[in-house]
C-alpha cells in the first residue's frame, strides 16, 4: 500500500479560508455507495432515518498560539527575540509541552514574555517540543490565554491569512463543551443550535464523546509504504451512557454515524477488542487504513481532506480507494470548497 495511491491534484481555490454563515450552508455530497448526489448540510434531516444515532466529539479548542518575546542575559546585556508558541499538553505538574517557532536558539533557563503577566521559563527541550512553566496557573492562566491566544489554524490557512477574532466563533463547534483541542473536529462546525433541534425532532439521537485533537492531525505521512505510518496519541473518553446508547441502537437495527474522523478513531479504538464500544479513557494512536474492520460506523460525516493524508487513508478504508477518487473527483468538478473551512460529506459504505 503506496502513498502516492492517495494522492490527488486540488486547485488551489478550492482551499477555503472561510466558512459559509450560517454553518448548515455549507454543501454536502451524498456518497451511498457509488450513488452520488448534491445537497445542503442543512438537508440533513432528510437524509438521515428515524433511528440513527450522530456521535458527536465535544472537544473545545484552545487559543492555543502566543506570541511572545525570548528573553536572554548574558555578558553583553539582555536581547530579545520574537518565539511563536503553540500549545499541546500540560501534564500533573501543570507544565506545558509546546511547539515553538523558531526553536534552534531557544535553550533551557529562558524566559519567553508574552505580556506584563504572563510568562514562561524553558524548563526542557525534547524531540516532541518544549516543556514551559507558565507564571500562572489554574483559572488565571485560562483568563490570561482567553485573552492573549488565538486560534491554531492549520498551516494552510495560517500560511495565507492571520486568525482573528472570527476564527474564535468559526473554528468552534456549538456543542463544545471540554477544553483540550488544538485543531477542530471540523465535521462539527457545520452543525447549528436549530439542526440539531430538527434532528432530534424527526428521530435521530446524539451521543457525545471527547477526543482532544492534537496538531499530529496535520503531519504528512513520510514514509512511501503506508503501513509503515506511525499515528500520534490523542486523549479520548467515551462515557458508559455512551457505549450503552450505541448498543441500544446497533440492537434496533439504526445506524450509528460518527460526526468527523475524530469521533470514529475513538469509537472503533474503544471497539477493536471486543467488536462493541466499551468506556473508555486514556490514549490513542489508531491507524485506519484500508484492510481495516470497522466495527461501529455506519456511515461517517466527514469534510474533504488533504491529498496523502491519514484522513483521506482512513475514509478510503471506510469507502474504498477507487470509491473515493470518484467522490473526490466529482466534488473537485462540482467546486465544493476543501479542508477544515470547507464542504462537508456523508459517506455511506456498500452494503455487504
């Protein structure tokens, strides 16, 4: 399994920088097998039966990007230089592991100020990053990021314009709820306050789950032999209500449909054991790919995604590789819009 079988050429203006207002109108395409049709995020509801169940990630996304000034002392005085800083994780002893751009110069001892109050010293560096002590803590460190953070775009968006205070609203799901994310279940954005209400009035249940997305989300995968592809880990929990809640409605015979690759990599990591979700907290690092048996996932809503990635690896597993260059290939003719800010899809393998 090659790479370069996931690859495909996008013209660069269908990358959107910007989603559609409101959410629900955004495009989506339909792929029932290999039937394809063309519609509206807000169609959902008829699209769906009575009976289905939509997972849903409750992640909330960090503003987790500061920009912040590198303070050194040394024999010939005190310099500054500019450090970006992106936050991952913060572990027991409340320090933060951090990508910092640029990173070759910053040594361990340092302190990088971001503003009258805030400041970190450089505790460690690591291949996985830098390890940061900030001055605050608890609540008043959250204050202090609310106000000085901003949205972690993914790189390319943040290439071709700067976050602003939009992105705080538009990179956000409505039904965020759990802080830890520093990239957006992006399948989530399309949904508003009124959809989920008509979902629920036509039949159609929610569950909800957390996986925190990490900024592994958008590493390229650099080896050519697919499976040689090692996934980052990323935190997840699934409740016992959830796991129940499936079980019931794989026991009616609904479909149970993952709202973004998030939500289905901690459902079927939950489920690889057993063939049944089960609760679940703690660490992932599941890699699906083409071979792989799906254990819970009926369907899956999911935006398009970038060529080589393991997103698109992952819905070829759920799909198959030439069913999904046709999908790819009819939403590029038809002008969907692509990524994170773009058009969304529901993804409806064959019956077997």
């Amino acid at each position: 399994m090659r790479l370069s079988d996931f690859d495909f050429d996008l013209p660069e203006e269908l990358i959107a920088l910007r989603p559609v207002r409101p959410r629900p109108a955004s495009r989506l395409l339909v792929a029932d097998g290999d039937a394809l049709s063309d519609h509206h995020f807000a169609d959902l509801p008829g699209l769906l039966h009575p009976g289905d169940r939509l997972v849903l990630n409750d992640t909330r996304v960090l503003p987790a990007r500061l920009n912040g000034h590198r303070r050194r002392i040394s024999d010939h005085g005190e310099t500054f230089a500019h450090v970006e800083v992106t936050l991952l994780s913060v572990n027991g002893q409340g320090d933060w592991l951090v990508l910092a751009r640029p990173v070759r110069r910053v040594q361990v001892g340092e302190q990088i100020i971001f503003s009258d109050d805030l400041s970190a010293e450089i505790r460690d560096k690591s291949p996985d990053g830098l390890i940061l002590r900030f001055s605050l803590r608890g609540a008043d460190f959250d204050a202090a990021l609310s106000r000085l953070g901003v949205m972690p775009l993914p790189p390319y968006i943040a290439a071709r314009r700067a976050a602003d205070d939009r992105d705080r609203d538009d990179y956000q799901t409505v039904f965020a709820k759990k802080t830890g994310a520093v990239a957006a279940p992006t399948a989530g954005l399309h949904f508003d306050g009124r959809l989920l209400e008509s979902l629920s009035a036509m039949g159609v249940t929610l569950s909800r789950l957390t996986l925190h997305v990490g900024t592994g989300t958008f590493l390229p995968v650099k080896t050519e032999d697919v499976t040689s592809h090692r996934m980052h880990a990323e935190w997840g929990k699934i409740s016992g209500r959830t796991a129940r809640n499936i079980a019931e409605t794989k026991a009616a015979g609904g479909r149970v449909i993952p709202v973004g690759t998030t939500a289905l990599r901690l459902l079927e990591a939950a489920a690889r054991d057993t063939g049944a979700v089960t609760p679940w907290v703690g660490k992932t690092d599941i890699f699906i790919r083409p071979g792989f048996r799906f254990h819970v996932a009926d369907a899956l809503i999911t935006n398009f995604h970038l060529p080589k990635s393991t997103l698109l690896i992952l819905v070829s597993a759920l799909m198959g590789r030439d069913r999904i260059r046709a999908i790819y290939a009819h939403a590029i003719a038809r002008h969907y819009r692509f990524f994170s800010y773009g058009d969304s899809s529901l993804l409806i393998p064959p019956r077997v």
